[in-house]
C-alpha cells in the first residue's frame, strides 16, 4: 500500500530514517519532560510516583 502511494525509492528513504526518526523523538520528549514540571510526569510512574504524593 505504501510502496503504491509513496513509490519505492521513498520507501526506502522512509525506512533508513525511522530509527534516525525515533532517537530525535525520544530526545524530543525527555526535552519536554525536563523542561516542563518533572514532578508532574513522573507522578505517573508506578515506583517514582509514590515519591511525590502530596497530602491534602
């Protein structure tokens, strides 16, 4: 289906990309959670979030 659309030389590009593609993205995100409140993400982990329960 993708070798119809796109054609096969960009197949080809499209797949010797990706995991250049997905390291940048990884990158990208611990760049948000770090430069956004960690705390808040890091809420979400199952062992790391018992650290910042707060009691109301």
């Amino acid at each position: 289906m993708l070798n119809q659309l796109l054609g096969p030389r960009y197949v080809q590009l499209l797949q010797n990309w990706t995991p250049t593609i997905l390291t940048w993205g990884g990158v990208a995100g611990v760049g948000v959670i770090w430069a956004t409140d960690w705390k808040l993400v890091l809420q979400y982990v199952p062992y790391i979030g018992g650290k910042y329960k707060t009691e109301d």
